[in-house]
C-alpha cells in the first residue's frame, strides 16, 4: 500500500491515545499530589486521550471517534491480560526481582475494573457531548466544545474510578474533586493542542484529496 494512505500526522494522533489509555492503568496505583490534590498518576497520562478523541471526533466524525475508543478499550484489555500473565509466568530460576515486578504492574482487580468502567463510560459521553455541540454551534467555537465535552466527562472518569477503586480505602470526595480539577486544568491547557491536531489533520485530508484527484 501506499505511505500515502497512512499519514503521519494521524498515526501520531491514534499512537498517543494508545499508549496514553494503556499506560494509565499502570500508572493509577500511584497516588500523587498536584498542586495540593491527591490524584491517581495515571491522570497525567489518561488526559492525553481526551485531547486525541476530540481531534479525531472533529476531522473524522463521531463514528470514528467511536471506534477508536472500542479499539482502546480492546487494547486495554490485552494489556491487562498480557501483564497478569507476565506475572503468573514462571520467572528464570537467576531473577530475582518478582515482588518488586508485582508490586509496579499489578494492579488489583478493583483498579482494573475501575479502569475499564470510568474508561468506556467517559469516552462515550465525551464524543456524544463533543459530537451534539458542533453541530448546535455549526462546526464554529472548537475550543468550547473540546472544554466542555472534556470537563463534563472527565467529571464522570473520575467518579466512577475513584469509586470503585477506592471507596472504602482512601477519601474519595477529596480524590474525586482533585482530580476533576486537575484534568480540567489540563484540558485547558491542551485546547491549543488540539486546535493544532484538528489543522494537521484538515491539511492532510486536502492533501490526499488533491492527489486523489490529479
């Protein structure tokens, strides 16, 4: 096939959502603080996906967006199994760093299953929301849409994570609104981001309809 069919620009965009949806989960089991918040680190990570499924739900549709999201939660699922299985598997008899290897990569059960629910319940809401407001608004106002899609479903990420991950072991109020916050401070920050993404993308689209053309 041609190197035309596969651009850059957009395997970049599809290549952060991945690794940013697959590593998050890792991450989670570490509870940082940001700006005096205590947050999963897997926020830092995971936010990256937001910006990524707005950039796709704006130059390809809500359906692209959509199956996107299915992919990643597919991928997350493989990853998961793949790490449980690299700690179940019988180490060589000279490795000696099997708790330390639990310890970093295996997430108990409740954060898996908190991952995969907050994952797939968010992301929806985020392109369904995105999706609604750029046709009340014909396509105009970018940056609103990607806030506002953002804010709401990462309002929804983080509660159902947090809740099913921790309820009853930490505070989840205080890490609840902590990391709303945070993420909300990151989606504001990554609008130029993705106002960059969405133009990378438009001109590659001209680009291959051009040639398609000549």
């Amino acid at each position: 096939m041609s190197t035309r069919e596969y651009p850059l620009p957009r395997m970049i965009v599809f290549s952060l959502f991945f690794s940013g949806m697959a590593i998050a989960a890792v991450l989670a089991a570490k509870i940082i603080n940001i700006a005096g918040f205590a947050v999963p680190a897997g926020v830092l990570a995971y936010a990256i996906t937001f910006a990524c499924t707005d950039i796709i739900g704006e130059v390809y549709g809500e359906k692209v967006a959509r199956k996107m999201v299915l992919a990643g939660f597919v991928a997350m699922i493989s990853v998961t199994l793949l790490i449980q299985l690299a700690i179940v598997w019988p180490a060589a008899y000279f490795w000696q760093g099997q708790e330390v290897f639990e310890q970093v990569l295996g997430s108990s059960p409740r954060i898996i299953i908190a991952s995969m629910a907050a994952y797939i319940s968010s992301q929806y809401l985020d392109i369904t929301i995105f999706s609604r407001l750029k046709k009340a608004t014909n396509g105009k106002h970018l940056w609103l849409r990607n806030n506002a899609s953002t804010f709401s479903s990462q309002l929804i990420d983080s509660a159902v994570f947090v809740t099913v991950a921790f309820y009853g072991v930490f505070p989840i109020g205080e890490m609840i609104i902590g990391q709303w916050i945070v993420k909300m401070l990151i989606a504001a920050i990554d609008t130029p981001v993705v106002y960059m993404g969405v133009s990378m993308l438009k001109k590659q689209l001209v680009s291959e309809a051009q040639t398609a053309y000549a």
